[in-house]
C-alpha cells in the first residue's frame, strides 16, 4: 500500500500508530538536528519531523527533497509539542522511520500554497499545478457536492437523466454556433449544442415527462469572468406543467441546494418580479436585492425649468444612496468619470446632497431649494444620504443607472457574498428590435409560450407580447431561466412569422421538431440553471474559472494545450477544407 491514511485524516486519536502517508511535499525547513516536511495531498497537510536519531538513510533522502517532491513516509504518529491550530492535523506529527521518493520535481514556477506568487496567465500555462491549490481544491470539491445534491433532489422528484448528443444540426439564432467538419459527409458540418433545448422538447414529444441533466453547452460569444466558450447545464424539462408547476419544483430545488450544501434555510418563498419592475425599479432583469436604492422616476417632477439636460429627455430618474452625503467633490467626480466610461456611456450625473438642514444639488441654478428636496425625497433620500440623478432614453438610462447603483453598493461593502437574496423574475418581453437588422428576435428563443392573453397582439403590436418566461436570479446575476414551450404547431408557425422565417426556412431549421409536434406533443416546459455560476455563487466568487478543471482564458485560449492551433494539411484535404487567411484589420 502506498498510504495507509491520507495527510488530512491523523488526529491526537492516532497518537502511537505506525502509519503510511504519500503526497506532495509543500515545504522542507531543515534545522540541522531536525528537519521539519510538511506533505500535503487534497485532503489536507501533515507535518513530518526527521529527527537526529533517524536513521542515516532517512536523514540523506530528507536533505535531497524539493518542493513538490512525490514523497512516501512511514513512521510514528507523536503529540506535537508546538501545536497548531489552524491546521486540522496541528496536534500531530508523523516521526519518520522511512522516506521514500516516489518522483522529482523541478522547482514549480510558482507557489502551491493558499496564496499564490503567480499571475493568472502563468497559473492558467501550468493548471496541473493551480490545481493542487488548496482554494481550487475547494472550489473543485464544492462543485462536486452541488452536483450530487442536485442529483438527489431531482432523482426524488422521478426525473429521469437522460444524455442527448454533442453533434447536432446548426441552427444559427442566437450566439454564434461552433461547427465540426464531417469527413464522411464531405462539404457538410455539425454544430456543437449552444443547449438540448429542441432535443429535450422531443424527448418530451417521447413520453419522458420529467427529464434532466448536467450537460456541456458550447457558445463562440465574447467571454468575460462569467462566461466560457464551453459551459456546463443543469438542463430540465417537464411535460404536462404550466408555470407555476416548474416555479414550484424548482423553488424547492433551490431552497434544496442552499441547505444541502451551505446549511441556510430559506422559510418564505423568493419573491416574483415582473421584468419591467425589475428595470424600472433596478435597471436590470437580473437585480441585486442584497441592499436597497431602488430608483424613482423624477421625470415630470425636473422638466420645465430650463435645464436642458433634463428638459430635453426622455426619461430622468435616480436613487438615494444612504449615507453618502459625507461623500467627497473628488469622490462624486470618481463616480462622473465611473459612469462617463465607454462600458457605461453616460455623459454625465447629477447629484443632490441632503442635510438635515439644507440641501445641495450640482443644478441649484435651476431650481429652488424647494424643489430640489421634493426631487431627493421623491427619491427616498432623508438626512444624510446622497441621491443620484441620470437622463435619457428610458432604458438605456436604466442600464446606465444600474452599473452606478452595483458601484456604489460595492464601495459601501453592500454586496456581502455571503449574503444571497434570490428571485424569480417573469413576464419578460417576448421579442427585442434590433436596429441593425430591422427586426424582431426571440428573448429567449423561438419555442417560448407567449402569454395566453397576449396572443391576440402577434401580428398588431409584436413588441406588447409578454413571454411565458421566468429566470432565477441570486445576487445580481442570472442563474438560470426557461419558459412553457408552444406545443401548438399554429402558434408555432405565428411565432416563427414574427421573427422574420419563412415557412421554407423554418422547415429547413426546425423542420425535426416541427415535424415531431404532428405526432402528439403534450404541454411541456422547463428551465436551465448555469451549474458554473451556481458553483461560484455559493463559492462567493465573482469568476466562474475557478470551478472549472481546465477553463479557457478570454480569447477562448487553452494556454496549457495551446489550443486552438493548426493542424496537419492532410486532415484539411481528407476534410476537403482549404483555408482563407483573414483579412486585415
């Protein structure tokens, strides 16, 4: 046996037993009589002592060891006289009696310890060695065991988990799709799935009420901190359901998840918000909840005074941030230049700071003291806050606000990851205008059910439809969403009308699934969780990557493989694939 007990299992318990251990070697401190090893495996650190008396060959392998040295100790579980409490395994140490090198190292490029001496692009070149790391092995294990909570709820619930394929048909609506060749079809290529969804409607189409599964989605859209090009799902689907049936069950699975893997109860039912409170009140269909500065439409109370930022525009709202009077000139201009940034596109911000006394505004030429307070209390402010004031198109103005709102909460260390405020958002539009394209597209995608009573405005007014959608958002992120399928082939054929398909083309896409519709399709809907974002929301991570084994950096690169690269001009031409060099930019 290579070990008898992992270095994260011996306690004072085992005081006197000969014991086995095998593992990395995090450090050697040689003290000249002693010499002091500490062996590190996933399930913890053990100390090593080489003591004077050990025997000569113990003590000459023990000179030779080197940082990540694969080493093998036999010896004596003893009482430490200096004990450590911050380690699990610090009232013992094993006395050696044998060492064995089981394999060199070289010298790591960076340190494998809490934390790390490397920047993330070394870290990301060498993996293997990041993910000996105690915080990756954390954030590994923790995905592991939300993997088998989720599991054990739904296998509870009769939902069956059933795999669908990874090379499918391409049906460009959406992202970008990425395509693999097929050397047996020359000229003629599979995608990869950026979901299941129309697999998971037909196994509905099947019989199979209530499937799920934990699936590889693949998407070739801009990456950021919380997205990669290859993603995992928690993907469900239920047949004969409406939508308060899916809200239920899976507002049971996420309460499910919370006390199973993170021990804290949710008693009342998350909250439902309609997707236009969402923007109106928060500026995002994803709202952080953990605090408050809800925003309040000022608009009819600042127009007609001659400013003419505020004169001229469509829509002009804020919020009160508490406290915040105190703040600086030079921290309101941080907060200007903040929201003048390309990624927000502001132009500008107006500020009203409320005393208990007197207010201040950076517009106290237009309007009255007056005045000025009836906006900041319109707003919620009282004594001692600050409130903070934008203008413009309606939505965009929103959004603009939103990304102030998320940086003021976070310089007031308001956005507390340990904290978790979920909701249920609904009635999401059905379709968003695209100027480029003078067109409509889905919000979610093309089989989404359109409320049943606003059916009747598909060809007048497309853009009132509401959608029989919901996303599960936590924190100020979405975790997952879906919607009630259409089942009926008429309203099926409405819909794919209204995003511009001609039946030719429609059939040619989605002809499958349609074609599968005539044979019998029951009322089904469902939903999709994002399992890396559930895993670094209850990490308290901002960043997905550490949850993922092997993740790309942000230009889709896998620096350890050096994938993407070429490859052989022979599996081009058994492809029949000539390449196109790209054009200069």
């Amino acid at each position: 046996m290579y070990r008898t007990h992992t270095c994260g299992a011996l306690r004072a318990a085992n005081v006197g037993q000969t014991v086995t251990l095998a593992g990395w070697v995090q450090k050697v401190r040689n003290l000249g009589a002693m010499t002091f090893i500490d062996l590190r495996d996933r399930y913890g650190l053990t100390q090593i002592v080489v003591e004077e008396h050990s025997s000569e060959e113990t003590r000459r392998t023990a000179a030779e060891l080197g940082r990540e040295f694969v080493l093998q100790v036999t010896g004596r579980v003893i009482e430490r006289e200096s004990k450590n409490p911050k380690l699990p395994t610090g009232e013992i140490e094993i006395a050696a009696d044998a060492l064995v090198i089981l394999n060199r190292s070289d010298v790591p490029p960076f340190t494998i310890e809490e934390e790390s001496d490397g920047g993330d692009d070394l870290r990301m070149k060498y993996r293997y060695l990041d993910l000996r790391r105690p915080p990756l092995q954390r954030a590994l294990i923790l995905r592991h065991r939300m993997a088998h909570a989720v599991r054990t709820f739904l296998d509870g619930e009769g939902f069956l988990e059933i795999e669908t394929p990874y090379l499918i048909k391409s049906t460009p609506e959406g992202a970008r799709d990425f395509v693999v060749p097929s050397r047996m079809n020359p000229n003629q290529f599979y995608a990869l799935p950026q979901s299941p969804q129309t697999l998971k409607q037909l196994l509905m189409v099947a019989g199979y009420d209530k499937y799920f599964q934990i699936v590889r989605c693949f998407r070739d859209e801009d990456l950021r901190a919380d997205r990669q090009p290859e993603f995992t799902q928690i993907d469900c689907e239920m047949s004969f359901v409406e939508q308060e049936d899916v809200l239920e069950v899976f507002e049971r699975w996420a309460k499910h998840m919370f006390r199973e893997v993170l021990g804290i109860d949710f008693a009342e039912p998350f909250r439902r918000m309609p997707w236009i409170e969402a923007m109106e009140k928060y500026g995002s269909d994803k709202p952080d909840l953990r605090f408050g500065m809800e925003f309040h439409d000022v608009t009819g109370r600042v127009k007609g005074h001659g400013f003419g930022v505020f004169d001229d525009a469509e829509y002009v709202c804020g919020f009160a941030a508490a406290g915040c009077a105190a703040y600086t000139r030079k921290q309101i201009d941080a907060l200007t230049e903040f929201v003048k940034r390309p990624q927000v596109g502001a132009k500008g911000l107006i500020w009203i700071r409320v005393d208990a006394d007197a207010v201040k505004s950076s517009v106290d030429k237009f309007y009255t003291p007056d005045e000025v307070r009836a906006v900041a209390e319109a707003c919620g402010a009282a004594a001692g806050d600050m409130v903070f004031l934008m203008s413009g198109p309606k939505f965009r103005t929103l959004t603009q606000l939103c990304a102030l709102r998320l940086e003021v909460a976070q310089q007031l260390g308001l956005r507390d990851p340990k904290r978790f405020a979920p909701l249920w958002v609904v009635d999401f539009p059905m379709f968003e205008w695209d100027d480029e394209t003078q067109r409509f597209y889905a919000m979610h995608h093309p089989f989404t059910s359109p409320k049943p009573e606003d059916v009747p405005y598909l060809e007048s007014d497309p853009g009132r439809v509401r959608a029989n959608a919901y996303d599960f958002v936590c924190n100020g992120t979405e975790i997952g969403g879906g919607s009630i399928r259409i089942h009926d082939p008429k309203l099926q054929a409405a819909i794919f009308s209204c995003l511009g398909f001609t039946h030719e083309k429609a059939q040619e896409q989605f002809g499958f699934l349609m074609n599968a519709f005539k044979y019998g399709a029951p009322p089904h809907g469902g939903l999709a969780f994002g399992f890396d974002r559930l895993c670094s929301l209850f990490g308290g991570s901002e960043s997905i990557r550490d949850y993922i084994a092997f993740p790309k950096n942000n230009a889709g690169r896998d620096v350890m493989l050096d994938a993407p690269s070429a490859i052989d001009p022979a599996q081009l031409d058994e492809l029949y694939l000539a390449l196109k060099a790209p054009e200069a930019k």
